[in-house]
C-alpha cells in the first residue's frame, strides 16, 4: 500500500470522477450465466422479474440513467442475505460475509470495509423504492456479466463455505446465571436468545445481529440517536422502508410490557417472514427485526416471545442482566486481537468491519489508520519521517511546513510529525504521522481532523496515545516479511509504454499507479496524487464529432467550463488540444483537464491529463505535463 492510500482520503475535491469515466468504453462482458457454488441471480433492465439460482422473484425494475443500471436495494439485502441498517433514512449500511458498505442516499461517495471510494452514480430513492448503482455488488465479492444473446445481467457472489467463519461470530458468554443481555449505556435489555449465536456487534455496540446455527433465525437490534421526536407515522416509515420489496402483511402497533412498538410484519419471497418493531425513547430510536423460516404468520409469532421481552431501558441492579456494551465513561474501549492492540477513543468512534483494516473514524471528520511493515534495511524513525515528509512537500500545493517533535509510542521512542494541508486553501486539515521502528517491523499510525473539529480532534488524538497498548511478540508471530514499496519507490523514475495494436508509445513516471493497463486495448489509466492520466482510441468516429461529444460530456455535467479549444499538431497527427476548467467553487483553483484529440489512420486518439488544483505542484504539474509530451505514434 503506498503512501497516497495511506494520506488523506479527502482526495478528489474537484470532480474527478467525470474524468475517469467519460470516453472509456464499457468492457465487453463475458458471459458467465452459470456458476459452480453460490449465488446466481439473473435481471434485466426494465423487467420486474428477476431469477435467483433459478427461483423466479418480483422486483422493481431496474433502469439505465447517465450509463448506469440501477436496481433495487432488495437485490442485495434479499437476494445475498446481505443485512441492513438504516440511519436518519438516508443513510444505509450493507454487510455481507467479512464485507461491510455504507451509501448514502445521493451522494456518490462510498464506505467499502473501512475504504472511502467514490461511485459513478448515487444511490436515489424512485417512487419510494431506494435504488442503487449495479456496481456496489462487486465491493461483495460478486462477479457482473452481461449474457449477449439474453440481454440478461448475471451476477454471481460465492456464499460462505460450510462449518467456515468470518471471525464475526463467537457467541455471547452466557456467565452464570445470566438469564437477559442489555446495553447500560444505549439503555436496552431483553431476554437471552437461547438458540442464537451472535453473528456481529459494531464497534459501538449500536448494532447486534444474531443468527441460529442453521440459518433458520435471525434477530437484530439497532439503536440510534434520535432527539427529535417522531411521530407514529415517521417511525412506521422507517420499518417500511426496512421491508422494502417484501410482502407486508401486517402492520398495526403491538403493546408490550407497557410499551407501545410500531410494527410491520413481511413476507420475504426465500420463505422467510419478518417482525420488525421500533420505538423511541431514551433520545434513541430502538429498531428490533425478527425473522424466521416459517410457513405463516402464526408460525412467526409462536417465537415472537423473544421479541416481547425487549424494553428500552436497562436495571443495573438486576444481576441476571449481562451487559453487553461497548461504551464506559464515554470511552469505547477497541480491541484487535491478532496484534494485541487495544485503545480507547470517545463514543462517537467507530471501527472498521473487518478489525484487519486497522481503520477508525469518528461521526465527525476524525480518522485513525495504523500500518506495519517490514523495517528497510538501515532505516530509522528519522529517515522514515524524513522520507514521508519529501513526499508530503513534493505533492500537497495547500500546506504548512511539517513540525517534526519526539514522542512515547507504546512505550517505545517514536517521532511525531504534525502535517497541515487543505484541498481547496479554505479548510484546513491537521494530520498527525507518529513514525516507531521495533525489531524487524516499522509502525506507523495516522490520525487526521478539520480544522473546525481541532478541539475533539486533538482530544482523541492524545487520548489514543495515551491509552494505545500493541503486543510486538504477536505481531512478529503474525507478520512475515511485508515490504513497504514507498521505502524503495524513486518517484523521478519513468518507464515507456507500447501499444503494438494501435501503434503508439508514452512515457509515465513508475509510481504512478495502473488503472487500466493494458496497452493492446482501447483505453488505458494511471493515476498519480490528485492526478489522472488517460488514452483512448476510437475507430468508430471522426475528429470532429469525437471533440463535440467530449466538449457536451464535460460542459453539459454543469460542472466544467470549456476554457480553450485549439488546432493541434501532436506527433505528426492534427487535432484539437481543450482545456476544460471547474465552475467556480467546484475544486481547487488551477484544477483543470487538457484533452487532445487527433486523427489518424481512420482513427480517433484521445490523450487526456487531468489535475486537482490542490495537488498542482510543479512536481506533479511537470510530470503531467512531460506524460502529455511524450506521446508518439510508432509507425
């Protein structure tokens, strides 16, 4: 993993996504309408009728809008068994096997275990029906495939292999004489789900799911904060948005234990009927969903009494009631098992899914990364932070001279660099690197806020120092020998491309990161830091029609502006040379695109450099540059 993974994922400011996609064409599927061991699910665009290993279903029809196929949220929370929590609706977290997602309804930006990724399209809500990009299936594990005889998308997702486990589970310790479970800080508790194994907890403690070893049970409990008091017809929209794509058949209020719950039973086309219930109160908003294997609804209430004995509120007194919370004294204590990591951060942190990311964040705009590699031979704290902060000065146009200063890192000398940088000169972000070297390994943790949050941030920053405790025999018996490619990358190093097929070279500096590689296709992609670089040939169109369709994508997205439009001469081919800039207050100044487009042999070359402005520095903006330059044809 290389260190532009490893800085801020704040990345793109300026949309460079329009970049990357306009004048790619799609892949050709291949066509994999089979599968040898899962799931096998088969739709098309505009029919509401989908197949999942042959079992015919009803859905909401998919659509194409602006290049993407969007289907309903139901083909992954139903079809891969995926579970959902939802959060101020609008807010969706997927978790699926080791994989958790978190969308939000329209915004193109992604969570993909603990990763920020940006999406070609948003998720949106149509006729009530929240629909997403097809592409989030892959971020599972899926396969896409377009069938070209059927027209039928397939997709194709492995299921967890028999008796393995994600490392999820475990079950609660039952202790003796517990006879209930609870959380004393969200304040719940209910019956112990004799039968059920916990299936996962977030690192909060806002979210429990349990499953029967069969997989004929299902029960969760979700909380969260919820000051503003909801109607009773608020809180039955969110059960139904819940039940989205199911059959209802019930929905009408339960009273339980003097509580009054908004209810919304389904039937879900596998043969599973649904309980859900909510309240509020506490400032919470308590979601508790029940499912089961049944024949009716009668088969599902005859084990509803789980389900009966939840109340939103906890009794300390009560010694048969194990707490299960992850929060005390408004700390949430984190735990990682394999390398013995353990800290603590306010309750308003999360962590990543999968504990193996090593990632963590708050629900404001502090983030937490930690990293171990093999040591490179003769490195030092010194030479590492060194090395980082070249990099750091050779990339970021919007920073601050790095303040280098000694510290205590699990007990250990370990140099603190503290990194200041903006995306766009307005906003600031503080990043704090803390360097550490140990036997074979070196550490490095990362931990970044807005400026607007400095007070919390720097607060949770000490308070991870100070509490941050790792285990080196347990990493040394974990870890073989992992080498940091940023230890040995020479960043003035280039190396020369050669498309045989389409008969031209370019030369790209080699850290610079292969998209798309292939040379004897008919797009290639690198990016660098805030930096995209790309070709494509077409031998469909004409050098004029090829420059009206680029100059209507970009202008026509309302968020560029054609800035110049030249004749152009580049390696003995004529064309145009376009420049095309942000609207004002999209990106940084000095973010731009320059596209050339020629014309030769019956074909059309596009050779494109985007770069965000606040990555413009004259390194990065010569290295562009000179990839630009360096395009020839070779025969």
């Amino acid at each position: 993993m290389n260190l532009a993974n490893r800085w801020t994922r704040s990345f793109i400011a300026f949309a460079l996504a329009i970049a990357l996609t306009i004048g790619v064409s799609v892949p050709a599927f291949a066509d994999s309408s089979s599968a040898s061991a899962g799931i096998v699910i088969k739709l098309k665009s505009g029919s509401n009728q989908m197949t999942v290993n042959g079992s015919a279903v009803t859905i909401t029809k998919p659509y194409q809008k602006a290049g993407t196929t969007f289907v309903p949220l139901s083909v992954i929370t139903k079809s891969f068994g995926a579970t959902l929590q939802l959060k101020d609706n609008k807010i969706i977290t997927l978790k699926y096997l080791t994989h958790t997602i978190t969308l939000t309804i329209g915004s193109k930006t992604a969570w993909v275990d603990g990763k920020k990724v940006a999406l070609v399209s948003a998720p949106e809500v149509q006729n009530g029906v929240t629909m997403v990009p097809l592409r989030v299936v892959e971020y599972f594990g899926a396969k896409v495939a377009l069938n070209s005889s059927t027209k039928e998308i397939v997709i194709s997702v492995a299921t967890a292999a028999a008796g393995s486990g994600s490392g999820i589970g475990g079950g609660i310790d039952t202790d003796a004489g517990k006879s209930m479970i609870g959380d004393s800080f969200y304040k719940w508790s209910m019956n112990y789900p004799t039968g059920l194994v916990q299936q996962y907890q977030s690192s909060d403690g806002s979210y429990l799911s349990f499953e029967d070893v069969k997989g004929d049970y299902y029960l969760s409990i979700g909380v969260e904060e919820q000051e503003d008091t909801l109607d009773a017809d608020e809180v039955l929209e969110t059960l139904v948005d819940y039940a989205e794509d199911d059959t209802i058949v019930d929905m009408k209020p339960v009273t339980k234990n003097g509580v009054t719950y908004q209810r919304v039973v389904s039937k879900s086309y596998d043969g599973f009927y649904y309980d859900y219930r909510s309240v509020q109160a506490n400032g919470y908003l308590y979601t508790i969903i029940f499912g089961k294997a049944a024949k009716s609804v009668a088969d599902l209430n005859s084990s509803s009494s789980i389900l009966d004995s939840f109340k939103p509120s906890f009794d300390a007194a009560n010694k048969s009631l194990k707490d299960l919370t992850k929060i005390k004294d408004g700390l949430i204590a984190f735990k990682q098992d394999e390398y013995g990591i353990s800290f603590s951060l306010p309750y308003n942190w999360s962590g990543s899914y999968d504990d193996s990311e090593l990632y963590y964040y708050s629900d404001k705009s502090e983030e937490l990364y930690m990293y171990i590699f093999s040591l490179h031979e003769g490195d030092t704290a010194d030479t590492i932070a060194a090395r980082d902060m070249a990099r750091f000065k050779q990339n970021f146009k919007y920073s601050k001279e790095p303040e280098v200063s000694d510290t205590t890192w699990n007990g250990i000398p370990a140099k603190l660099v503290k990194y200041a940088y903006s995306m766009d000169s307005k906003k600031w972000i503080t990043e704090y690197h803390v360097v550490a070297v140990k036997g074979n390994y070196k550490y490095q943790t990362i931990y970044n806020f807005l400026d607007e949050d400095a007070v919390s941030g720097e607060a949770g920053f000490k308070q991870f120092l100070s509490t941050f405790k790792l285990d080196f025999n347990k990493v040394a018996a974990s870890i073989g020998e992992i080498p940091d490619p940023d230890d040995t990358t020479d960043t003035s190093a280039v190396v020369t491309k050669t498309s045989k097929k389409y008969g031209y070279s370019v030369t790209l500096p080699k850290h610079w990161t292969g998209e798309s590689k292939n040379f004897e296709s008919d797009s290639i992609q690198y990016t660098g830091y805030g930096l995209n670089f790309l070709i494509y040939v077409d031998d469909t169109s004409t050098l004029t029609a090829y420059a009206d369709l680029m100059e209507k994508q970009y202008t026509g997205t309302g968020a560029f502006k054609l800035a110049s439009k030249t004749a152009a001469s580049v390696a003995g081919a004529n064309g145009y040379q376009m420049v095309f800039e942000p609207m004002p207050g999209i990106g940084a100044d000095g973010s731009k695109i320059t596209l050339y487009v020629l014309e030769k042999d019956g074909k059309v070359f596009m050779i494109q450099g985007a770069l965000n402005g606040a990555y413009a520095t004259e390194f990065n903006v010569n290295q562009l540059n000179d990839a630009l330059a360096s395009f020839k044809f070779t025969n």
